[in-house]
C-alpha cells in the first residue's frame, strides 16, 4: 500500500507542474500588455516600462515561469493588478466560503445513494422508473438556471430561504438556511449522476453467486443489501464522487456567481472580466491543484476497498 | 478473405439490431424527437419568429406571456422573448456543433497517435492528464480569460474542453484493437500507418466516439450557455439563452417570465441530447443498461 501510495504521490506531480505551466502560458500568451492595462490608458511609455520591470514582464517567458514557481511553492501568488492586494489573502478570505459550499453540496450528493438503492431494489417499478427518469432531468438541467428557479420559487415566492449571500457563522439557523439553496443547485446533477451509478452497480451486484449465497443462509434482506450489495456497488461510485467533486469545484464558479457568494470561483469570474491576471493565475492553480490532490486521495481510498488494485 | 466477405453482412445484421432497440427505446423517442424540434427551430427562426429578435419596442416592454402578438411576453426592451428565443436556438446548436467537432477532429487525432505508437502515447496522455485536471468549466474559463469574451472563443474554449476526453475514449478503443487480427493483416500486406489508423481501426472505434459526440453536444450546449451566463460568452445584444437569462436576474420580482423560458430551452435541448447519446450507448451496448 506504501508502494502504491508512494507512486499515485510521485505520479500526481507532473500533473500539478502541467497545471501551472498551463495556467501561466495560457495567460501570459493572451493577447494585450498586462503593463498598459495597469498603467491605464494615460500612462506614458517610461512608465509602462517602469511597470514592465517591476512584474518581470520584460525577462524571457521561462524566467518569468520559474519566479512565478518559486513564488508559487513559498505560497506567493502575487498581487491584485486591480486592488493592489496580494492574491494568497484574497483567495484565503474566500476560500472558506467556497469549500463550505463545495462540502454541503457533497452532502446532496450523497443523497443520490439511498436513490440509487431504493431504485435497484425494485428495478422496472414505477419507483424505479420514475426515480431514474427524475435523476435524467437533474443530469440535464443547468445548474444556474436551477438556482435562479430555486431563487423565484423559495426565496422571491415563499421567502423561505434568503435570495443572495452567506450568513456567517454556518452553524447557525440562518447560516443553514443561507447555505440550502446554493447546496442543492450545485448538488443536484452530481445525486443524479450518482443515483443512476449506484442504481447500475447494484443491480450488477445483485446478480452475483456471493448474493444468492448470502441470502441462500438466510440474512435478512438488509444486511444483503447494505452489508454484502452495497459495499461492493461503492467503489466506482466513491471514483465518481471524487471526480464529481472536480465538477462541484467548476460549478462552484457558476453558483457562487448565482447566489452572490463571496468565494474563490466569482473572484476568478469577476477577475476575469476585470482582466486581473495574477487573481486568476492563483484562482485557477488553487482550483485545479485541489481537485488533482482530491482525486489522489480518492484513488489511494480506491486502493484500500480494492486491494487487487494495489498489486496491478 | 473469410473475414473480409462476413464483414458486410455481419455489421449491416447489427446495425439493423441497433436500430431495432432504438425503436424500441422511448428515451430514443423522446430525444429524437425534441432534437427535431430544436432543429428545426433553428433553421426556421427566420420564418417562424413573429418579430425581428433585436428590434426594441418601447411601447411594449415587459409584457407578460401571452400579451397578444408577443406569445412569450417582452423583455427589458420590448424585444419580443419568442423570437429571441428562436434565434437563439441557432447560435446554441452552431456553438454546440462546431465545438464538438473541433473537439472530435483534435481529440480523435491526439487518441489515435498515442494509442497507436508507443512512442507518442506517454507524451500526449501527460499533456491530456493535465487539461483533465482542470475541473469542470475551469479549463473553458481559463481558455476565455486568454482569448477575451466573445462566442468565437467560446468554441474555441467548450472545444478544448471536450479535446481530452475525445482523446482517452479513443486512445482506449485504439488500444484495444491495436493487436486484432484485421490491423496486423493490414501491415502484412504493407498498408501504410495513415491508411491503418484512417481507414481501418477508425471505422472500428465509432460507435463510442458517436455516444460520447451526442452526449458531449448536450455538455458543449450547456457549457456555452453557462460561460455566456457569466458574462464571458455571447454578448448583449445576442439572443443567446445563457446570455439572456443573465440579463434577465435583474428582473426576477417582476418578470421571472424571462429567466424561466431560456431556461426551459437550454434544458429541452441539453435533455434531448443526453436522451440520444444514452439511447445510443444503450442500444449499441445492451451490457451497459
């Protein structure tokens, strides 16, 4: 298992350099000079050069990536061209928000598992059929317009949830009830993706020789389903959470953006539109290198319910 | 010689039991059927919108749906919603369609190359497992942020987004093939590796690029609507869903009308496509249902 682990660690780290080099060359070679847009458009020739040294704009590309890396590994993202702020603060006092949501969003996730159960165990009923046809239309639907109809129908209509925002602290009744809206609009396609995996995998499972066994001596139903059934169905559905939490992270830019919640991904977005590259430099490898750690915890979790795995 | 002369009757016997499921399957039904609406839709915008999609009325502004003459109601700027919306089916199948096959032409290529010789395989499956490692929209995102917002670069973000998935499902079932008989007779009798990689193992790995392409149409419609949702995509005055659903927020007390009926065309069309592509991957893969 140390082997493995070891290795998956080792294997993870071209794929984090690749991310950066990635990130950087996709907005360094981006057309317009990051020096005149911050110098505005009055600023002089003397001073957009000024400008130019000062960020290391004018040394060659691989000197400017390699500071860029070294800054990166002592936690320096660099600055806010716009607010003058460094980047490591900003995403810190966002980051929170974005990993509450992301985490609370896992939660609706999850619920996609008893779905997935309920419906394997009575395939082809009406509860079967009509649970997997609702998990299609969650697949479908966009997660923006589900929260701007989640908006006019509990929160405009009703008032039951607050339109826009966090209350802070979460633990609180109105730091839950800010929480539910966002949690279940980035939620819903990933229970849905996950209700219809775990519906498959079940009755996959189901099918096998070591089930007509276990109920052959006379278990009850339950410990079948959940001891025997279910156990076996979670290895590709917890690779699928991890990768879901990949799509939980991207679609966090868009319900943040929905919702009005000061995290990481409406700062990339509204950094974007404000053409404040450092900001969404240090976004983007924040986001990506988490997503890339997460799927390698998933895949050593993946190792230790499947040893045949750890000797492939 | 056998083998070659089974061929044909042997795929034409299986595409005809394809076919035979896919009649069989409402899903199929259903997809095809509100694939043929959108469709047409786009391509009859012209003749069925019952007004210019950019011509401002000021007499008629935020009519309610149903207000005669505008069936859909009018948004900020009297501009009539159903004809907007009309239009707008063509710019999400354009975006969707041409992405996907900038991604299908690019990520076909890349999986062929790195399935079929050894040498290339490590090389472009690093740089795939890096575009991979963006999450969700991240990598379109960032793609936008580069190029600036329009939705020319849309296409080109939603394609490079779909690129390294293309290339794993079609590296995947070029490994598998790589050894079968048919390819190691095709260098035996001096088939050059273009010749192999076009015109022998291609055609064999269609059918999961063909699932994968309907499914990755109903993501690149999705995708395209979310970046211009976000401000980063088509731009006002476009009558592109996602756009319009996000110069609609504004007025979801008073005309929550506006946001819903772009919603419902974006998720019709996305739904239709996904009903198409599971279809599809059902009735081409009766072990996957």
């Amino acid at each position: 298992m140390l082997t493995y682990s070891l290795r998956r660690l080792l294997e993870a780290i071209p794929v984090l350099l690749g991310v950066t080099v990635l990130t950087f060359l996709i907005l360094h070679l981006a057309p317009g000079d990051p020096a005149e847009l911050i110098g505005g458009p009055t600023a002089t020739a003397q001073e957009i050069a000024s400008i130019r040294q000062r960020l290391n704009l004018d040394r060659p590309l691989y000197v400017q990536y390699g500071t860029f890396l070294w800054d990166l590994v002592h936690g320096d993202l660099g600055e806010s061209l716009q607010r003058r702020e460094s980047v490591r603060s900003m995403l810190a006092v966002r980051l929170p928000n974005t990993a509450v949501l992301a985490l609370t969003s896992m939660l609706v996730t999850l619920i996609g598992i008893p779905l997935g159960v309920m419906a394997a165990t009575r395939p082809n009923s009406l509860t079967d059929l009509a649970l997997m046809n609702v998990s299609l239309l969650g697949v479908s639907i966009p997660n923006f317009w589900l929260g701007i109809l989640l908006i006019i129908w509990f929160a405009v209509d009703l008032g039951w949830f607050p339109v826009a925002g966090y209350h802070h602290p979460f633990l609180s009744a109105d730091g839950l009830k800010s929480l539910i809206l966002p949690a279940v609009t980035l939620g819903t396609g990933g229970m849905a993706l996950v209700a219809r995996l775990t519906r498959s995998g079940m009755l996959d499972v189901l099918g096998q020789d070591y089930i007509r066994t276990a109920r052959a001596k006379g278990l009850p139903e339950r410990a079948v389903l959940f001891r025997h059934a279910l156990r076996n169905t979670m290895i590709p559905v917890i690779t699928v959470l991890g990768l879901n939490f990949g799509a939980l992270l991207g679609g966090a830019v868009v319900t943040e953006s929905v919702f009005a919640i000061n995290g990481v991904g409406r700062l990339a977005v509204d950094s974007i539109l404000a053409r404040d590259y450092a900001v969404v430099q240090g976004s983007v490898v924040l986001i990506a290198t988490t997503f890339v750690l997460v799927n390698l915890l998933v895949d050593l979790s993946y190792a230790l319910l499947n040893p045949t795995i750890r000797y492939a | 010689m056998s083998t070659v002369s089974l061929r044909p009757s042997t795929s034409a016997r299986r595409g005809s039991k394809v076919l035979g499921r896919l009649r069989r399957s409402p899903h199929f039904m259903v997809g095809a059927t509100l694939a043929v609406l959108v469709t047409l839709a786009a391509l009859l915008a012209p003749l069925l919108s019952p007004a210019d999609p950019y011509y401002q009325d000021y007499a008629a502004v935020l009519k309610a749906p149903g207000t005669p003459g505008h069936l859909l109601g009018t948004d900020a700027f009297g501009r009539d919603q159903l004809s907007r919306m009309l239009f707008g089916a063509r710019i999400s199948l354009t975006v969707g369609i041409t992405s996907v096959l900038l991604g299908l032409l690019v990520g076909v290529s890349l999986g062929l190359l790195a399935g079929y010789f050894r040498r290339l395989d490590r090389p472009i499956m690093m740089v795939n497992d890096v575009l991979i490692a963006f999450p969700g929209i991240l990598l379109a995102i960032s793609i936008v942020a580069a190029l600036g917002t329009s939705l020319i670069n849309v296409i080109v973000a939603v394609a490079v987004f779909s690129v390294p998935t293309f290339a794993r499902i079609t590296r995947g079932a070029v490994l598998a093939v790589r050894e079968a008989d048919y390819v190691s007779s095709a260098l035996a009798v001096g088939a050059g590796h273009g010749r192999i990689l076009g015109r022998t193992i291609l055609p064999n790995i269609l059918s999961p690029l063909i699932v994968y392409a309907s499914l990755r149409l109903a993501t690149s419609i999705l995708t395209a609507a979310t970046l211009s949702f976000l401000g980063l995509g088509a731009q006002p005055p476009s009558p592109e869903w996602g756009a319009m659903i996000n110069q609609a927020r504004t007025y979801l007390y008073s005309a929550p009308y506006l946001s819903i009926e772009p919603g419902v065309a974006i998720f019709v069309t996305v739904l239709a496509f996904n009903l198409l592509g599971d279809s599809l991957r059902d009735a081409l893969d009766p072990r996957s249902q």
